[in-house]
C-alpha cells in the first residue's frame, strides 16, 4: 500500500474520530455529517450544528486501487478550448510580485524575455501554431455573438478533426474557424444567422458558407435544419417582450409547420415574423424596423412572412 494511501486513511480516520467527539449543543444527541449537502446534522432533532463545510473527497473516480492511488486533486481540467488544452504554464502580463508589488526595471527585463520563450516553447510546430491561432479566433468570436462554453468546446473539437484529417491546405484558418462555430451552434441549439456570423468573422459570407458544407460533408456531421423556434427566445428577450409573446411566436411557427409553410423558408425571417405577429397579437409595442434591427433581416421579408404565419393560422382555425 501506498504511502499516499496511508495518509488518506488517517486524514479520513481523524475527521471520523472528531465526529464522533461532537455532541448536539440542544439536546446533546449524536451529530452526523451529511457529506452530501456539506452539513453537520443533529440525528435526534434535526438541528444543523454546522453548514457549508468543505468535501475533502475526490472529484473523480475510481474503479481500482492502481486508478485511486495514480489519480490527483491537483490542477487545473483540461480544455480543448486551447492549443495544448491548458496543460503549460502562463506567465501573467502584469509585472508585479506576488504581492501585488511592482517589479524592478531588471526583473521587468527578465519576465519579458521568459514570457517570450515561453510563447516559442507552447508552439512546438507549425500545426500548433495553426491551432493556437485558430482556437483565439473561436474564442474571439464566440465572445462576440454571446455563445455559451459547450458551443466553444464543440467548435475546438470540430476543428482540431478538421486539422487532424488534413482538410485545411488551401483554405484560411479564418474561413475553417468561422465555419466551426456555425456549426457547433446550429448543433448546440443555439444557432446563429450566417449574418451574424459574417458580422465578427473576418472572411466573407460566401467563404463561410462554402467552408461550413465542405467541413460538415468530409467530417460527417450530423447538424439539423436550423428551427426557426430557436430564434424565438433570443428575439423576444431583445425586444424585451413578454413571456406570452414568445409563447405566442412559437405557436405561430408550430401552425406554419403543420401547414408546410415553413419549406423552403429562411428560418430567421420566419421567426422574425413570428414575433412581430406574436407582440400585435398580445397588444405589446413594437415595430418592424425594431424587430429588423434584432434580427438582422429586411423589413420586406418580415411583411412577407408575417402574412403567411396569420394565413397558416387562419387556415388551422376554419
């Protein structure tokens, strides 16, 4: 047995033993600990004698004793959000101390040379560079249009198989990159408009869009038609309308759908439309050039749509 599994034993046959010693201050019953919810609980009348207590256990597990012993409560998860998903070392750009002091010129000199070495030794080759580059433009971008973490570590993942299968010579990483995060949103179910994307990419619509089938045809993934109810929320929430209102939308979309007036329709104009009927419908305020603003589509297609969602409606009705 291991010298590390001797400590744990003691650690865990100390924190037992000062369990035992406690006594509940109402009544003096016998004190359990409620690891689960980090509480120490009065067995015999339910007084909680201490809360938010620290769990001293693992965050993984173990299904031997070799993986028990092997395993470690240090560092950092690994990311595949970064190049070397976060396994190096960081050198902060601030020069001061530990203790917030700042450093001297000759310390200042030294941290700027480290920090510069360190840089060439993250990228060992020219694949890590491309990656490096690629992922900052994922992050960047995914910032910029409000995407959750899961949809970064998608859009990493998607990329790094496109790298990995060699399918980048002879298109930009920018293009590759755009393209990861189109799909990994759309598969996520938070999907963006190809505007939207266009709009913090910094390659043309038309490369996005070309990149986006080639990757999602080589690479095999299995991203569904965009569902214009998707929109809906982030929509609604823009325009600061109410609950109903976005219940409303989505009612409308469900009816346009039973009737196939959805085929063939850009799903953003659609739900665009949908909440411009949605807010008329509930008596709220807003107008088209509003609901065009938010939704980055013209006026005349929501006029078009908006039409359609009502006849589809209508139809149901009768």
């Amino acid at each position: 047995m291991s010298e590390r599994t001797h400590m744990r034993e003691r650690t865990s046959q100390r924190e037992t033993e000062s369990d035992e010693g406690l006594s509940c201050p109402e009544c003096n019953g016998h004190v359990v600990t409620d690891e689960e919810h980090g509480e120490t609980v009065c067995s015999d009348c339910g007084l909680v004698v201490e809360a938010d207590s620290v769990d001293r256990g693992p965050e993984w597990r173990a299904f031997d004793s070799r993986e028990k012993d092997e395993k470690s409560r240090v560092g950092a998860p690994t990311t595949n959000t970064m190049h070397d998903k976060g396994l190096s070392t960081n050198i902060d750009w601030r020069d001061q101390d530990a203790y917030g002091r700042s450093l001297s010129g000759r310390q200042r000199q030294k941290m700027q040379r480290l920090r510069k070495w360190n840089e060439r030794f993250r990228t060992r080759d020219s694949k890590e560079r491309n990656l490096k580059q690629a992922l900052g433009e994922i992050d960047r971008m995914a910032s910029a249009l409000g995407l959750p973490d899961n949809v970064r570590e998608t859009a990493s993942v998607i990329y790094r198989r496109a790298l990995d299968e060699d399918l980048l010579p002879g298109r930009s990483i920018e293009g590759v990159s755009t393209s990861c995060v189109y799909a990994a949103a759309r598969m996520a179910g938070v999907p963006r408009s190809l505007d939207e994307i266009s709009e913090v990419s910094r390659v043309e619509k038309s490369e996005i869009a070309r990149t986006y089938r080639y990757v999602v045809r080589e690479l095999k993934l299995e991203v569904k038609p965009a569902d214009p109810e998707q929109y809906v929320p982030r929509f609604a929430s823009a325009l600061e309308l109410s609950d109903e209102s976005e219940m409303r939308a989505k009612q409308l979309l469900k009816n346009a759908k039973e009737k196939g007036v959805h085929s063939g329709k850009s799903p953003v104009g659609l739900a665009a439309a949908a909440v411009y009927a949605a807010a008329l419908l509930t008596n709220e305020k807003t107008t088209q050039a509003a609901v065009s603003e938010v939704a980055d589509i013209s006026e005349v297609t929501i006029r078009n749509r908006y039409h359609e969602l009502l006849e589809a409606e209508e139809g149901l009705i009768a």
